[in-house]
C-alpha cells in the first residue's frame, strides 16, 4: 500500500524575512520563496506580505493543500491564534493571526511560536528524532527556543514556554528589546551581536575582520566573523567563545531547571560550526551541576535554515 | 465513617541541622526533634545522626509508623535511593541513602530532593493547595526548588528537575560552591549572604546592623539583618532589596523558560517578610517577558519552617 503524500505551507515569519515553502508530510520542501517582512509597518502590512507570499507560492500549485502552519516570533496561543508583543515586529502588542489569516486564504491555519515550530521538525524529521527530550534554539534576530519533554511540546499555560532567549545571565548585563537587562538574546541576537562587534572592533585594528568589511563597519555581518574565524582571526575567535560562554550559561540554567541535557541548535549564527559548537558545549559542561555535566550534548540541528518552514508546515499534521 | 490517621516520619536534612517530626497524613506534626547534621565527618558520621534522630523521636511512640521520607539536598534519585553531590554535605559524592538507612531502621525509607519534598508539602497541606502549576523555593543555607507543573512534581530524567539555586544570573559573578560563577544561591545562600554582608559592613558604620551585632560580625545572621530592616535600617533595606532583585532574575528566567508565574518561597532566610517578597515580585514583574508580567505571583510558603518536615513526611503517603 503506497500511503498517500500530503501537502502544507510552512510559513516562518521571521522579523526581516517571511520564508515561505510547499512542505510534504515526510518533510521534503518542493517549493519555496522569501518575501520582505516589512515589520516597520505593523502588523497589517505583514498579514498582507504573508498573503501576498502565500498567492506567490501558489502560483502554478496543482497540490491540495491541507492547511497553513506559521511559525511566528513572540508569546502565541495556539488555541486563541493570538501572537503577544513579538519582540522583533514593532507595534503588534496582541494579533489575531490565525483569524485574520484565514479570512483572507479561505484555508485552515495553524500559528505556534517559531522556534516551536522548529522544535517540531527537529522532532520529526531531524536532530530530535532519537532523542527523548531536548531544548531548541534557533540562533538568528532574536533567540528562541522550543521545549521538547518526553516527545512533547512543552507550552506552558500561555504558550509562552521555552523563551530561552530571555533567560537572564547577567542582571546588570545588556538592555534586550524585551525591557529586561542581560537577557541572553542581547548577547547573541544578530543585531546585538554586531553592534558590540562594531563597538569594540576599533580596539581589534590587526584584526582579519577589518579587510573582510573593507574598513567599513556596515558591511559587517554574522557571516563575516564566521570567515574571520576560518582565517583563525583572534579577536574572531575571542567573540565565538564568548557567544559560547553566554549561550553556555543559559544552557547550564535550563539544565538545572528542567535536568535536561539535549541541545539542538539552528538558526544563521550556528553557522560560526564547530568554534561556537565547542566553546558552548564547554561552558555548558563546567557550568552545570555536576551530575548532569556528563551527559551534555550540543548538536546542530538537521534542518539547518529550512527548520522554520518545516516545522510551521508540520504544525498542520502534528500539531490538530 | 472516621478515616483511620496514619502516621509516618519526616526527615529534613540540612547543611546544619537534621530536623524530624511524626507527622499524620493530614501533615500534622505531632511531635519534632533537632539534632546536629555534623556534616563535616562525611556521609557516614550523617547517616548515624540520622539514625541518632529517629531513635530520639521514637522513644515513647505508640503509632504504628508508615515509613520515613527524607527530604536531602543535591541530586536525588528517587527510584534508586541514591544522593549525589549536595553542595552542603562535604564527601558525598553519590551515597546510597535509601539503602542504608531501610538497612538500619528496617522501615521503608522515601528518599527526595529537600526542596521537591517542600513542595509536595505545600502542595498538599499548604499555599499551593490550590495552584495548578507553581514553583517552590527554599531560601536557607542553599536556595532550593521545587517544580509542581499540573500538580505534578518535575523530577526530570535523573531527578535533578528544579535546581532553581543553581541558575545563573550573572555568569562573571560571585563563585558558587557547585563549581560554576553567579548561580542565584551565591547570592541569597545563608552563608553567602552573612559574608556579603561581612565584607560591606565596614562601608556602613552608620547602619543600625553594627549596634544589633555588638560590633562582632561574628554576631551576623540572617536574623540580625531582618531586625534592621524592622528598624528601617538603609543598608539592611538596600541588602534585602539586592536580594530581590537577584531572586527576581531568576524568577524571571523560570517564568520565561517556563510560563509559570506563581512562586511559592519558604525557608529560613524567607523571614525578611514583606520587604523581600515586594521587591523579589517589583524585580520579577519588571524582568519577565510582557505577557507574563501581570499573572506573577511572589506568595510565603503556608508551612513555615516545618515544610521541610511536612513534606519529607509526606512522600511516604503521596510519592508511593
């Protein structure tokens, strides 16, 4: 018996750009397209770049499409289809997504938090396919998490469950975009992460990083730190064990809080690979009781940048 | 129809003292004992004065006993007996505690976490009686914690679940006797706190602290600085507001990783009264993510400083 394929859109709402992909129910995208978030516009104006993403998408489609799943930033209820206070999509405070959506598709749509959403294609298709719990970070704009205990999506009462981006490691520490201080999305976040690395980069003039911008700081970007560390750039190498050590702590809090040791790690700034793999493991190892130290592991998720548009598109067969 | 009244006895184990009760299964203490833990002899020397306690608190009894349950600190696995690493009982590494005290007592013997034995106590007889969900913590010579999700004790895989103490808030901070840098517990600890204290005093000799000791820190006690608070002392007002918003910071990351809001806190140190649960809930409300804010809830633990025994107690009834 040939069981028969199924098809969804995931839709990854990220704050600069809506990722957008016609996903099968093992999880192989056969199409996908980005669009511009244009989050300077609120919120009507992204509802009416997914839609417009979403008949881009479609252009052509001769599948059945069985739902939409979104993976959106911020606090969701899944139940209510409401997205709170995304902290990277200014002037949304409470959205009624999955209504708005589905008056304007004429298609079932499910809205979770992203890294949720990843969390449930690693689950399913990747790096947390064997294991039994583990932790979700995506590393990108912001830090999110997804919580994954005994096979299942730890929501919480709200769906606010697993912001790991804001664990605080450092009371007085950074200002984050959520009004806290010391959050660890204000250390790892792309944005933050480039402003101290621009800061501090006139300190650092022997520094490979300076050539790789051309001396100019706006060229700067994840992705050149991660060349610079190819080239074995010191102060290159100085900023990925810090990220390290900082992501290290928030990850030896979960373990403490929660005594799980599984971390699947996505998201662009986990392409800085092995450096960021290791300094973080190694933090996480000395920094977590000891009981639990040995039994660490840091992988890098499977579905690499396509884990957002995987999971949102899993939400419509895993998650009703 | 009477319901027949059982009785069994709870043990509290501390870094200080052992403190045991006969305790009815609607967590009356019907009588209760203290003696010293003598932590520095080792796991051997503890265990005697376990045993020492039990045959103290019997002599005379008339009850048919149930069982014992231990409430011990570190890493506890319930199923197998077992006590790893507690941070305040020197040379234990991973004693078989169930085991060897079932061997001298011959009496069923319950081993858990000391603060997850807190919170069941809280849970059945105290403030949690009606919460779905919340967090216990206990505040003495380590800061302890409880994880009640749905009603449920979180254990985790390996027992280790709800080590709120060992969250980090600030990860150059002060050293934690875990191993790692600023875990909550090297902040608000007993012994951390008196030497925190010991260490500023000299820059405050205007506060009310230095004629309540004698001018001996030798005198310093958690105590001493919540009558100067009484008197409204600054600097002892600044200590406890320094502690809330350190407790704040780690609340706020539970909240966050979490999404529950209600915070139960006991233990001795939990005697700063209002002062310490207003500025613990201020700093929490202030941190936490937007949507959490208004559903935080810093409450007093019911059982006061008998939880430890209560709840000890009452795992031989509720965890078996």
């Amino acid at each position: 018996m040939v069981e028969q394929i199924k098809y969804s859109i995931g839709v990854d709402l990220g704050g600069t750009n809506i990722k957008l992909g016609i996903v099968t129910n093992t999880g192989k995208i056969i199409k996908k397209i980005s669009v511009d978030t244009k989050a300077e516009g609120g919120s009507k104006v992204v509802i009416s770049q997914i839609k417009y993403g979403i008949d881009l998408l479609l252009k052509g489609n001769k599948y059945k499409i069985q739902g939409i799943g979104i993976g959106s930033p911020g606090v969701v209820s899944m139940d209510k289809g409401t997205v709170e206070n995304p902290p990277n999509l200014p002037g949304w405070k409470k959205v009624f997504l999955r209504k708005e959506l589905e008056k304007i598709t004429n298609t079932k749509v499910v809205v979770e938090n992203d890294a949720n959403a990843a969390a449930i294609g690693e689950l399913i298709y990747g790096a947390g396919k064997k294991l039994k719990s583990f932790v979700m970070i995506t590393l990108g704009t912001g830090v999110g998490g997804g919580l994954i205990i005994n096979r299942k999506l730890y929501r919480g009462d709200t769906g606010a469950g697993g912001e790991i981006g804001h664990i605080v490691i450092d009371l007085h520490g950074k200002k984050c975009n959520c009004g806290n201080t010391g959050c660890v999305e204000a250390y790892l976040g792309n944005g933050y992460l480039i402003n101290a690395v621009k800061e501090e980069l006139p300190n650092y003039p022997d520094s490979k990083i300076n050539k790789l911008i051309n001396n100019d700081t706006e060229n700067l970007t994840p992705k050149v730190i991660s060349e610079a560390v190819q080239l074995n750039d010191k102060y290159a190498n100085e900023i990925v064990k810090n990220m390290g050590e900082n992501l290290g702590a928030a990850l030896a809090t979960v373990s403490n809080i929660l005594d799980i040791t599984n971390f699947v790690i996505g998201g662009g700034v986990s392409g800085f690979g092995k450096p960021l793999f290791d300094a973080t493991s190694n933090a996480t190892k000395r920094r977590v009781l000891a009981s639990l130290s040995k039994y660490i592991k840091i992988i890098p998720a499977k579905l690499k940048n396509e884990a957002g548009i995987q999971g949102a598109a899993a939400l419509v067969y895993y998650l009703q």
